[in-house]
C-alpha cells in the first residue's frame, strides 16, 4: 500500500540535502570548544550554521543560541528573561503553557487570533512599576490551525507598557517569511525538524543586547547562554534546512491552493464540517477541520488503514487524542473540537497525497453516513 504522508506539522521529512550535510559533519573528529585543528574544524561547521540560521530570521549570527529544539528555546525565554508574570495567548504549545513561571492567558477571538481589546486590557491594568517584571509570549502561527497571528501589532502594543516579548516561531518557520526586527519581538524559538532538518536540533534567536539567565550550567558554550557540547551535526543539519526554507519559501507558498481544494471538496460532502481558522490568515500548508459525530482517534485509525497519516493536533503529547486546547479556546464545543484532524502539507507533498486523503475521509463520513441512516431505520425514525 501507499503510504501518504501530511503530518508535516509534527515533523517534516529530513530533506536528503540535510542528511549529507549531517553525515558529513558526524564523521568530523574535534569537539568545537578545543582550540587544535580538529576543534576549529567542527567549530567552522557549528558557525556556519549559526549565520544559517540568523539569515533565516534576518538575525545576528551572535545572536543565535542553539538548543535541543523548539520546547527547550521556549523554556530557555521563558525562564531565562528573569521575567516572573508571564502572559500568553490561550492557544500555545504547551511548552509554553507548561513553563514556569506559571502563565496567564490571554484569550483569542473565535477566528484563532489574540483578542487585542482583552490584551491591551490587561496591560493597562498593571502597575506602572511592574513592566520590567513581565514577559509576553505569543505564537507566530499556530501548530492546529495555521491562524497567523499579527506579532508586529502585539510587540509594539507590549512594548507600549515596557513589557519584553517572546514569540514561538517554530511552525511559522520556512512557511512564511520571518524578520525577528520587523516582527518587533525580543526573543524568537525555532526548530529545525519542521523545516526538514535533524531532529533534537533548535534555537533560540535574541535581539542584540539582550541578556538571558541560562537554563544549563557547566560550561562557556554558546557564549555563555547554555551549557554543554554543541550537536555539531545537529546543527550542520540545522544549517542546510535553514538555507532551503529560504529558498524554497515560494514553494511552500503554492501549498496554499491544494490546501483549499481539501477544505473545498470535504466542507461540499460535509456541510457541518468546520475549518477552524478559514475566517484568519493562515499558514499556506495547514488545515484544521471536523468530522461532526466521529471522534478524531476513530478518523485517524481509519485514514492511517488507508495509508493517509495526520493527526488531531500537537504531537507532543505522548500520542495521546484529546480535544484541543486551541479549538476551545477559539469558541469550539468538546464535541467540536473532539472531532478534528489537522492536515498539514509541506515540501515532499503530491497531488496523490491530496487525492488519496480526500478519498480515505470521503470514504469515511460515507460509512458514518450509511450507519446513521441504518439506526433510524432500525428506530423507526425518518432518516
């Protein structure tokens, strides 16, 4: 059989440019912190992919702080800023939700973004004095639904109370274009496996000057901002799928119609099926709908017997399905939200992918369709 894979958001396929890149620089000898040859030489790879990196974000190279990924750069700006009052939008990833110090969150509009007039009116309402003690921590775009957030309107009205701002740029990463001074933020995560890179391979980008309390001790990597070895082929990796999220950001962009026809094609079949986030800007690969009346463990058991692989949302939760935290957020009732997949396309995607996952859950609902109709019958009632 088949196999169609449109889990992107989890985890982008390795692209084989990275995987040279990768195992070219694990056959490299030297730890990057030794001052002989060998040392300097892995020391070139691990540099050259910090200027990777920083180009991703219009950032310094001085700037960059590799991490393990996406959740430690979230932990890393949240613990490090010495911030102790964090506010963040009620749909982050949990690393985010989950770091302490503990979050406040701050509620989103049903189309997915930031509720603005309830941000502006928790700033407005702490003490002048307590602006240097806050931390603001907004996703660019988001994990489950695509919905791009407006982070350039969010920083500068933070930054119109004092308040430093951290934005989770991991899924907006090789999706759209990023600036980290246009977008006005102070701290900016990344994670090289959604873009195509190595696993276990992130970082954290900061705007020049600023200081952060690092998480990990031992040693003077990273300028002094995280403790321990560098991943040098992680970050080689890391490197090559930076330069190709760069250059293939035009690609990524035309995703954008196979993810309409999707939505298209599933909303005529089913005209109580939801796009979340459809009335927002979106990411152009990302598409988060419902399937009324059949739980999304039954939709993804099914569509991975047909070779189709997606998922009901964030897959950082021990491979657990449960009813998203973003979708109630946005308004969405626990059956609504228990019902969702999210469909998510990116640089190795088909037309056969599309084709075959338009099928499998066409093939589905019919079935559902077919049983409902059944159990009428069987009651007695007017299908």
């Amino acid at each position: 059989m088949q196999k169609h894979y449109m889990d992107f958001n989890a985890t982008a396929p390795i692209r084989p440019e990275v995987v040279e890149a990768f195992v070219r620089a694990s056959q490299t000898v030297g730890n990057p912190s030794s001052v002989h040859g060998f040392g300097r030489g892995a020391r070139r790879l691990v540099e050259e992919a910090r200027r990777s990196v920083a180009a991703l974000t219009g950032g310094r190279s001085q700037d960059v702080i590799f991490t393990s990924g996406g959740t430690e750069a979230n932990n890393l700006a949240l613990k490090g800023s010495g911030r102790p009052h964090v506010l963040v939008s009620a749909g982050e990833h949990d690393s985010v939700l989950q770091a302490e110090p503990a979050a406040q969150a701050i509620p989103l509009s049903p189309d997915g973004t930031l509720d603005m007039a309830q941000f502006e009116c928790l700033l407005s309402s702490l003490p002048e004095t307590a602006a240097n003690s806050i931390l603001v921590s907004v996703m660019l775009a988001n994990n489950e639904t695509g919905v791009i957030q407006n982070i350039p309107e969010i920083a500068a009205t933070a930054r119109r109370y004092g308040v430093l701002v951290h934005c989770d740029a991991v899924q907006a990463a090789g999706k759209i274009p990023l600036d980290i001074a246009m977008l006005g933020v102070d701290m900016l995560s990344l994670s090289a496996h959604k873009i195509g890179g190595p696993q276990g391979i992130g970082a954290l980008v900061l705007t020049p000057g600023l200081e952060l309390k690092p998480l990990l001790l031992g040693g003077g990597q990273e300028r002094r901002r995280r403790a321990g070895t560098e991943n040098v082929a992680g970050c080689a990796g890391f490197g090559v799928a930076a330069d190709l999220a760069v250059s293939h950001l035009t690609d990524i962009r035309g995703l954008a119609d196979w993810r309409d026809e999707i939505e298209t094609r599933l909303t005529s079949l089913s005209r109580e099926s939801k796009v979340f986030g459809s009335a927002a800007q979106r990411l152009p690969n990302t598409s988060c709908i419902s399937m009324p009346g059949v739980p999304a463990e039954t939709q993804l058991m099914a569509l991975d017997l047909a070779g189709v692989a997606v998922s009901s949302g964030s897959a950082c939760s021990s491979g657990k399905v449960q009813p998203s935290h973003v979708l109630r957020a946005m308004g969405a009732s626990d059956a609504e939200a228990a019902s969702a997949l999210r469909i998510s396309l990116g640089w190795s995607s088909t037309l056969g992918d599309v084709e075959a996952f338009v099928d499998a859950w066409s093939a589905l609902y019919r079935r559902q369709e077919g049983r409902e109709a059944s159990l009428d019958l069987a009651t007695g009632s007017i299908a």
